[in-house]
C-alpha cells in the first residue's frame, strides 16, 4: 500500500490577487471596497495571516461567493502546511524505525507489507498511535516513574516501548472485574494447577485474571526489547500484565507469569514494574515465583538426597503436584543440573499471541 502525497496547495490570499489582476483593479481600489486597510490586503495577499471568518465573510459579498468558500480553502491551505511539517517528521523519524523491526507487524496483522521507508513509518505511528516514532525514545514514555537502566539506548528503549505499547493497547479493550485480592489469591493457586494445561491455556489464563481484576496480555518476543514482563495499574482497581511469549520452554514461562503475578501482589499502583529496573522488587517477586511454583520445604528435602536422575525429578514433581520440566529447570538455573540434562523432561509452550480480543 503506498501513501499518497498531497499536491501543493496555496494561501486563499494568493487567490484574492489573482482575482484582482483579473478585475485590473488596484489593491487600494480592493481594499477600500473591502473595508480594509491596504495593510490588510497586502497580509492577506501576502500570506502572512490567517484567513478569519469576517474576512470569509467581505471576500464572499465582493467576489459574490459564500463565504464557506474561503473558510474552506484556508482550511485546505493549513491542513497542506501540516502535511509538509509531517513529511518533515517522516524524514527525522527514519532513524527511529531502524530499531524495530517491520516484519514483527506485519507477522502480527497490525500493518501492511512495505518496502518503501516512508510508508512504513506512517503505518507504524498508526498501528502504534504515536505522533512521532521518536516518542518511543523517551525512558518515562508510558509512565512518570519509569527509569531506563544507564546501559539502555534508543536500539534497546524504542522497541521496548513499542512493545509495552502495544500491550497495553490490547489491554484497555479488555474487560476485568475490579482487583479483587482474594480473588487474585485463587487465581495465583488455580493457575498452578494449570501449569500441566495444553488445551485453550491462553484463554483459561485470560479468563481467570480477568474475574480478579486483571487484564493478562500475552505478546510475541520483540527483538531487542529485552523485556520479559510489565506490570502496570491502571487505577487503583485494574492492573495490567503483560507477558513476552518467546517460543519458550514451559518451565520459563510458568516462572515469568509467576515472577509478574509476584509483581502485582507487591500492589505498586503507581510504579510501571519493568523486568530488571528495581532490584529488591525483582528478587521478592522470584521468591515468590519460585516458592509457589515448587514449595519450598519439600524442595530442600528433595535437593538434600543430591539425587537428581529422571526417575528421582519424576518422583519428586509428581510429590508436589508440578510438571516435571518446572523442576528441571529449577536445578538447572541453581546449577545442580548441566543445562543438558534432562532436556527431554521440558516442553516447549505452544501460544499463540497477538489473537484479537474477545
């Protein structure tokens, strides 16, 4: 699809000299009949004012014209000046476009196919309703305490928050009950015991966060966006969550909901929760991953024998209730198992984002 550029388009006043030269009238002559001062005239003539509705109305008795006609080309003449200050901005957001990747929204439904860069970045702003894909650069975009980390630039913040940004997008027309803590409490317990669930996951997850207030968004990996989690309040009952779903195996994804859902316990309503960004928050909401997913008395028991065969990890995950490859895992992050071992205990997740919300 290729975006049309606008022919030129010229200042209503250059039509009133026009239509003077064509009369063989002077200015003066005009002005006067105009009840208008030659200075007048000659701003309007000469660009450098705006055409008012008194002026739309005088033109239109003398040229015996509606005045709407005017007020119509003015309107054309400005909606033109904007256009030229856009293809501007198109040409100073070219380097912001470097740092995402077009194929990931197009994949995604969200744009068409383009190989013209011009073109791409106005279906970019659309899909992204950004005036400028340089909005993307700025650290505090989406929310005032956000804080980049000093090692984040332009190449790792643009993406991100292109990333976040669609999430969130997804997230307002999604309908939740008001953050219920009880409710969030069940939903913590009931979504470990999904953990073993392959059949309508993503909807049964959507479904449950929904009836506790809120709303979960599972999003492909957006390369270099180097996040695997937000979470964001959107007032002081709805909080959004969104989850990166990188074709990854199902113990790392079970942790990542769990280390989000950790986040949203810690009930910060008015902190934007990024992966990484707040050390003490990260580490309480591992714990809590951790502890729920594998609990952590019958975890020191079993990694006490130093036995960690198929057959000792089957024993044990089938003991708590747990799918094997989340133990896997485990032992492997810890270092008590070599990342391959056991691989054939872990499964690859199957989701299927960026589906259109109910």
């Amino acid at each position: 699809m290729k975006i049309e550029r606008k022919r030129p388009m010229y200042h209503p006043g250059s039509y009133v000299e026009d239509a003077i030269d064509a009369l063989s009238m002077t200015r003066h002559e005009c002005a006067g009949r105009l009840n208008m001062s030659d200075k007048e005239l000659s701003e309007l003539i000469s660009g450098e004012h705006g055409l008012t509705a008194e002026t739309a109305r005088k033109l239109g008795g003398f040229f015996g014209t509606e005045p709407e006609l005017w007020i119509n080309l003015q309107n054309r003449y400005e909606m033109y000046v904007a256009e030229q200050a856009e293809e501007y901005g198109i040409e100073s957001d070219r380097p912001y476009l470097d740092h995402l990747d077009y194929a990931y929204f197009v994949r995604s439904g969200m744009v068409p196919a383009s190989t013209d860069w011009h073109d791409r970045i106005v279906h970019l702003r659309k899909a992204l309703r950004v005036a400028r894909l340089s909005a993307l650069a700025k650290p505090d975009l989406l929310a005032m305490c956000r804080q980049a980390t000093p090692k984040d630039g332009p190449e790792t913040i643009v993406p991100r928050n292109a990333w976040m940004t669609i999430g969130l997008d997804r997230a307002a027309g999604m309908k939740t009950a008001a953050f219920d803590r009880k409710r969030f409490d069940a939903f913590v317990q009931e979504t470990r015991r999904a953990v073993t669930l392959d059949d309508g996951l993503e909807e049964r997850l959507s479904g449950l966060a929904a009836d506790c207030g809120i709303a979960l968004v599972i999003l492909p990996e957006m390369p270099h966006a180097n996040v695997n989690g937000v979470v964001k309040w959107i007032d002081a009952d709805h909080v959004v969550l969104l989850l990166n779903a990188k074709g990854k195996y199902a113990d790392i994804f079970w942790f990542s909901l769990f280390h989000e859902l950790g986040h949203v316990r810690q009930m910060k309503k008015r902190l934007l929760i990024v992966d990484g960004e707040d050390e003490a928050l990260e580490a309480e909401a591992d714990a809590f991953a951790r502890d729920v997913l594998i609990p952590p008395q019958p975890y020191a028991a079993f990694i006490g024998t130093g036995i960690y065969s198929e057959a000792a990890v089957l024993a044990f995950s089938a003991s708590v209730g747990i799918d094997a490859g989340i133990v896997v895992g485990r032992l492997q992050k810890e270092g008590r198992l070599p990342y391959s071992h056991l691989n054939g205990l872990r499964k690859k997740i199957d989701l299927h984002p960026l589906k259109k919300p109910s």
